[in-house]
C-alpha cells in the first residue's frame, strides 16, 4: 500500500540538473538566444553587484523568509532563460512540470531625486567605468549605493512579481530563482543592473571626471602662480629665490 507523507517526492540533484539541461537544449531549438543561468561556484554570486543585489533582497522581511526558496532552484540550472532590460526581466524556470514557467518582473525606474544625489556624491571619486562596472569604488559610495530606499537598489514597493505557475504565495521559488539569477547575472556584466534601473551611467562617469579634471587643473594653475610670483621676486630684487 502507498503511504503519502505530504511531502513532494525526493529528486536528486543530479537529476534536477540533468532534467535542466534537457530542457535548455529544447529551448535552444526554438530559440536560440536563450540565456541559462549556470551556476558554476560554490556560491551564486561573487561581484560587489550580483552580492548587493542579493543581499538587498534578503535585507526586507517582506522577502527574506521567502527568497530563499529560490537558492536551489537556481544552483540546480533552473533557470532556463533570463533577459535583463529596461525596467523589465522576464525568466522561463523549470519546476515539477515538463513545461517551465514564465516569469515576469518589473522595476520602477529609479527616481531623478534619488539618482541626482547619486550622481553629485559621485563628484571626483570614481575613475573610470571599468572600476564603476568591477565594483572598486570608496566605501563611502558603496553605503551610499546601498541605503536601503534611498540607493540604487529597488525597494519591494518598486518591484512587481508574476509568475505563470498555480502557487498563490506572492514570491514563489521560481521567482526567488530569477532574482538570485539576476544577481549572477551581474557577475557576468554589470552594467546591466543600470539598464535595469532605467538610468544612463555615462552620466554618473561624466561628471565625476569633470570633477576629477577641474580639481587636477585648479592645482596645476595653482602650482603656476607660485613659480610666476618666485620669478618676479627674482628679477625686481635681483636675487635667487629657492
């Protein structure tokens, strides 16, 4: 006689992956610019960025108990597919099922309140993009980017959840999958989190080198006035300044 515990059936992780990849290589018959999410590390993100993400995430109760779920899903290769644009990341997650769900989250746009403050902290301190994207930046600007409701990273208010499967909860695990795979999305490019926060980065690079160049230029017309006054002295008293 069967017994029902009222617990889903134990797969191994072997076969959760070989089940994941299965379905990647269908996917890519159809289309194929799909993007896997391929976890290949011990942990799932490594970058300033992928970790902020993550670690944004799980700082609000409203997702800390649930995001979680979504840890093994995304190390297993559940994530079959994820686009980052503007505002917008749409994911296709393996479950139970043999079709993947589809899931759909929006960002709102970073605010122009929030942004300008950024970008005028940002004054002189970073550069160049390359460090912006690598994450190597003052201390000071990494607390400022992660503020929780006043950075760059969104607040759940910001952040609209939808996915295909029968789960009712507001996150279920294969949503807390795409998030956590957007976190090593990241990893591998970065400025991508911008796109998805609907703001130009060029802005931010711009200004903090004119910055940089107007405060190299103020020395060194500052170091000019003091060698022309160490010469005019020289020649009205016909002695050697040194």
């Amino acid at each position: 006689m069967a017994f029902y515990s009222g617990y889903p059936e134990y797969v191994p992780v072997g076969e959760k992956k070989k089940k994941a990849a299965k379905a990647i290589e269908k996917l890519k018959k159809k289309s194929p610019g799909i993007a896997p999410v391929v976890i290949t590390g011990r942990t799932i993100t490594r970058t300033w960025w992928g970790k902020s993400w993550s670690n944004n995430l799980e700082s609000y109760s409203d997702y800390s108990n649930r995001i979680e779920r979504g840890r093994s899903y995304v190390r297993h290769g559940a994530v079959l597919d994820l686009q980052i644009t503007q505002g917008k990341i749409s994911a296709l997650v393996q479950g139970s099922t043999s079709k993947p769900y589809k899931i759909e989250i929006t960002i709102a746009p970073l605010s122009k309140e929030t942004w300008d403050v950024v970008v005028k902290e940002c004054a002189g301190k970073i550069d160049s993009l390359q460090e912006l994207i690598a994450g190597k930046f003052p201390k000071g600007l990494s607390e400022l980017f992660t503020v929780k409701g006043k950075g760059l990273f969104p607040a759940p208010k910001e952040i609209t959840l939808t996915c295909s499967c029968p789960d009712s909860a507001k996150m279920c695990k294969h949503v807390a999958a795409a998030l956590y795979g957007v976190g090593a999305r990241f990893d591998e490019d970065s400025a991508l989190f911008f796109v998805l926060r609907s703001v130009n980065v060029d802005d931010l690079i711009s200004v903090s080198l004119t910055q940089k160049s107007q405060a190299m230029l103020g020395k060194s017309k500052g170091r000019g006035r003091r060698v022309m006054v160490g010469a005019d002295i020289s020649d009205v008293f016909g002695i050697e300044v040194e």
